[in-house]
C-alpha cells in the first residue's frame, strides 16, 4: 500500500516499511512528473528500498575506502588530487587523536553534538582544507560504494550534511618591474639551463601545472591555422584540455626539440620529477628571486595577472582552465580597473 505525493512538480512514492518489527515511513522520489509513469515504478521502488532497509549493515575499514576511492571509475579526478585530498582527511584524523585503521562507521560518530569535520574546523579552522575532504564524499562516490561495492554509506550522513565556511583568498599582488625582472632572467636560462628553459615558459607562458608539464609530449604541442596550442592529457580536471600559447612559445619549444620523437617527453630527463622539485623550484627561489611558497606556480599566476589585467578575467580564466570563472575573480578581481571611462556624449 502506498501512496503518490507531488514533490517540487516531481512525483514521490510513500509508504510505510516493516524493519525489525517497527514501521518505518519511507518517501522515494519517482524522478518523474508523469503520475502513470510514477505508478509503474512505484512497485519497483519499494521493492527496492525494502531490500535496502532489511540488508544487514557493511562497513569497511578506513585502509580499505582508500582503495575503493582511488579505484573509483565515477570520479573525474587523477591520481594526483585523489592522493591529495585523502592525506588532507588522514591530517584531520591524525589532528583529532582518531585511529586510522578505525572502521569507516566510526566517522559518522558524534562528540558534543558534532562531527569529526566540525570538530576540526573548531579546532583549527581551515576550511580550504576541509573543503578537500569534503569533496571525497560526494554523491557518485557514495552511490558506487552502495551498489558496487554494498558498503553501507549512512555513516557519512553527518559529512555530507556539513558546508565548511567560505575561506578568504587573498588577491593576487605583484608588480611590473617584479614580473619584467623574473622573464627577463628566464630568458637567459635558454643556453645555460635548457631543461629549466622549456619548465620556465611551459609555467609562465602557457600556465601549466607541475603534473602538466612532466607528461607533456612533443606530440601534445600542435600548430594549426596560425593557432599555437598544448593538448594537456593529464590535468587537474581529470580530463583533457586546450591551451593555447604564444607563437614565441612555440617556435622556442621547437627550435630545442632536437631530433626526439612525438612520444619522448619534453622535459629531457631520467628523474622529472626530481629535477622540478630539488633542482628548479630552488633555482626559482635563489636565481630568479621568486620568494613564493609555490614559486613555480607563481609564474603561472604572474600570467593571470597579466591577461586579467589586459584582456579581462574571462579570457584569464579560460587560459588558465578554472572550473570557474569565480575562482579567477577571487585571485585577480582586484587587478581589474573598475574606472568606467566610456564617454556617451
């Protein structure tokens, strides 16, 4: 026995479900607005949530929802973001004197009323990070756990009902002549550091990220039509993208790619990873100047700095490939003249 609710135009099913021996009301949408179609799914529907109600309850281990998360094929997102974001939850847990092996139904626990994510925001603040762990519960995630993997997910019920608060995002601040210093010593870098060159216009010419720039091919860097562009295969976004670059950028990439083929990578070297992170990013620091805890990402900012302040905030987030063009803003608004100078009469 059931009946038919219109829910938000949506039609929704209503009916009362036995669980050990106690009734419980259940409301199931139909996703539908048509009251036939709804009445044909109704059954199905019940049926549905009865054998969810009456399964017995599933927990893994906080080891194994690791596992689950990086295996996830739902989730848009490289391995790169994955890890990061779940050592930013193994952070909050350690910060909270929690156990990392504990059973997953364990993070729905409240103390004081509160859930481990408001605890920690409590505690240390931070909402820039809780926003990372947040983004692991989301709803595909949720919803693969269930029906792949029958891991019962109401212990996250409390996660996902919580909103970390808005975090402040300074502006962006640099000058001209610190900008105009920074490229003019790059340019340098062409005959006495030729692997530190191709990083240092790849970041500031084109904006790429780390990850970005250590897969790129020459076989992702195209010409066509008088249009210069990279095909990033591995971004932030988990999918591929398009950036275009100066046709100085191009030609310089091409003139130091020296014989090797499409499918070598353009950074020439045994350890990429290594030689960014112990050999460029503290050339930045001491030779260029760059004085930034991320200073090969400062170059990538210095660049959104510059089209924001020439060409507007749309086409610097587009050449920076925001999700966004509200992220943009809350980097380079400030950069932006809002003198309103168009002279009607």
């Amino acid at each position: 026995m059931y009946i038919l609710k219109r829910k938000n135009r949506n039609i929704s099913v209503k009916t009362i479900i036995e669980v050990n021996g106690k009734e419980q009301i259940v409301e199931i949408s139909c996703s539908t607005r048509d009251e036939t179609l709804a009445r044909e799914r109704a059954p199905k529907l019940i049926e549905e949530a009865t054998r969810h109600l009456m399964s017995p309850e599933v927990y893994c281990t906080l080891t194994e929802l690791r596992e689950f998360y990086f295996m996830c094929p739902l989730l848009k997102l490289n391995y790169d973001t994955r890890k990061h974001n779940w050592n930013e939850l193994i952070h909050l847990i350690n910060e909270l004197d929690l156990n990392t092996e504990m059973p997953i139904n364990e993070l729905g626990l409240l103390k004081e009323g509160k859930s481990i994510i408001r605890q920690y925001e409590d505690k240390f603040g931070n909402p820039h990070k809780l926003r990372k762990i947040r983004s692991i519960f989301q709803k595909k995630f949720i919803y693969w756990l269930e029906v792949e993997k029958g891991i019962t997910t109401s212990c996250f019920s409390h996660i996902l009902a919580y909103s970390p608060r808005q975090a402040v995002t300074k502006p962006f601040v640099v000058s001209d002549d610190q900008i105009m210093d920074i490229y003019e010593k790059g340019r340098e870098l062409k005959d006495s550091h030729p692997e530190f060159f191709k990083m240092f216009l790849l970041a500031s010419s084109g904006g790429l990220r780390r990850a970005e720039v250590l897969s790129l091919t020459w076989a992702d860097i195209h010409s066509f039509s008088g249009r210069n562009y990279i095909v990033l295969r591995e971004t932030k976004a988990g999918h591929e993208q398009r950036v275009n670059i100066p046709t100085s950028t191009y030609d310089a990439l091409l003139s130091m790619k020296n014989g090797h083929s499409p499918a070598d990578f353009v950074i020439d070297s045994a350890n990429r990873p290594k030689l960014w992170d112990r050999e460029f990013v503290p050339f930045l620091r001491d030779k260029l100047g760059i004085h930034d805890n991320k200073p090969a990402h400062f170059l990538r900012k210095c660049l959104g700095a510059m089209l924001a302040t020439r060409h507007g905030i749309y086409v610097a987030s587009k050449t920076l490939r925001h999700a966004s063009v509200t992220t943009t803003e809350k980097h380079y608004a400030d950069l932006v003249s809002p003198a309103n100078d168009i002279e009607i009469i």
